[in-house]
C-alpha cells in the first residue's frame, strides 16, 4: 500500500475508478480537478480528516487496490484532530474567506444575469462590462493578488494544490477573455455559456479554497507568519487604488433588481 501513497491521485483513479467515489463519499473532488498530480499522501493529509475518518478511507482504498488481500493500513502523521467544516481561520485568512462572500453573490447571480440580459441594448452590454469589472478589479486584481503575490509565497509555489489554484485563476481569466471577445462580437451565446463556465469553476474554486487550501495554510503558518501575513494584506489593500465598497452596492442594486424581476 505504501508504493501507491507516493503516486499521482489521477493516476491512481484511472487504475481504479471506484476510488473516485470512494474520495467523493468524503468531499473529496479529485475525478474533476484540473490538475490532478497531487499524491495520494497528500490529498489525505490536505483535506484534514479526523483520524477515524482518515483511516476508515484508507481502508476503503486499500480494498479497492487489493480486494483479494488483507493490507495493513500505514500510519500516518499524528496531528490535532479537526472536526470537518469547523474551522477557524488566523485573521489574514479570514479575511480571504470573508472576500470570497461577494464572489459567491455575484456567482449566485450569473444565472438570472444570462436569462434577463440583451446585449443588443446599452443596458445589457453594460451589465456585463459591470460583471467583468468586478470579476478583474475585485475577485483579480484585489482577492486574488493578494493569493498569487503574497499567501503563495510562504508556500512551495510548485507544489500540487497551489499548481490547481493556478490552474484555476488562469482558466477564470480565460473565461473573462471570452466573455469581452463575445460581447464585442453581440454573440449571445458565447456570452452566456463563459459566464456559466466561470460560474461553475469559481464555485468548486472557493470550495476548494475555503474548505481544504486556506485551512491547511493556515495550520501550517507561525504566529510570525500570521502577523506578517496580515500586515502585508492591509498594505495591498491600501495600495489597490479602488473602494471594494463599489462592487458591493453594484451586487446589493443587481440583487434588488432581480428580486423585482421576479414579482
């Protein structure tokens, strides 16, 4: 069982399928991920399971890999044991998690926004340059800067979570890329189906985040760090020449807006 903690997850999976399942049963989403060269070792330790749960899955996919045999689970690093979902992040990574709540408003919206919008009319085209400005000045140049320029570097940048948070911001900008290209072009569709696409990525991103990379920084991070880390947030913050308060009243207004739509 030891060769197989050493080897790529995605590799593993197309060997066994089943344990794509199995890693699901515990919000582990590693079937769809972009990347996928995480170690299985890792992908245990990074999900911060309790140690119960650590080794009821260990045995599950030592089942899998050997149904025929009797394997000994290998010992893992004794660590603080988490309750899942509870978490209480340092202050600089709060900060991080509380960023991403605008996101998720503006997310939630991208649906009613693609139904109700014209882009053949001044109106429509200018929720979408609205949007996108909100996607590259808030959810870019503010919340994921500080990410890219300052949080990874206490980290191995090379490392495979970081490599799918990467990944990912390239992909979201991919998406914006299409989204202005499609507006200049009155393609509809395009519009849409970008929109969508950035939905869905930036959904499994925050979770991906809030739920497995920011807690596993933030149990790998000195009080030094923390300290460091926070005062080097407020700096950027400072220093980003925009209030994020705009994107906030944008949201509250398109929300309210919708909800009259709907009466």
């Amino acid at each position: 069982m030891n060769e197989y903690l050493n080897r790529g997850i995605k590799e593993i999976i197309t060997e066994f399928p089943e344990i794509e399942g199995i890693l699901n049963d515990y919000e582990i989403g590693c079937g769809p991920c972009s990347v996928g060269t995480c170690l299985l070792k890792d992908i245990v330790t990074i999900h911060r399971l309790t140690e119960g749960q650590e080794q009821e899955l260990m045995a599950r996919i030592a089942k899998a890999i050997h149904p025929d045999k009797d394997i000994k689970i290998p010992e893992t690093e004794k660590r603080t044991e988490v309750k899942p979902k509870e978490f209480r992040y340092a202050p600089p990574i709060k900060k991080l998690v509380d960023e991403h709540v605008l996101i998720k408003r503006w997310i939630a919206l991208i649906p009613q926004v693609v139904d109700y919008c014209d882009v053949k009319t001044e109106e429509g085209r200018q929720l979408i340059l609205d949007g996108v400005d909100l996607i590259r000045s808030y959810a870019d140049k503010f919340h994921h800067a500080k990410e890219e320029d300052i949080l990874f570097k206490y980290f191995d940048e090379d490392s495979d979570i970081i490599k799918v948070m990467h990944e990912d911001h390239t992909r979201a900008r991919a998406y914006v890329k299409a989204i202005l290209d499609a507006l200049d072009k009155g393609d509809e569709t395009a519009i849409s189906e970008n929109l969508m696409a950035y939905r869905e990525l930036l959904t499994e991103h925050i979770k991906k985040e809030d739920e497995i990379l920011y807690p596993w920084m933030d149990n790998n991070l000195s009080t030094t760090q923390v300290g460091k880390l926070y005062s080097q947030f407020e700096k950027a913050d400072k220093e980003i020449g925009f209030s994020p308060e705009k994107y906030e009243h944008f949201i509250i207004k398109l929300e309210e807006k919708f909800k009259q739509k709907e009466k």
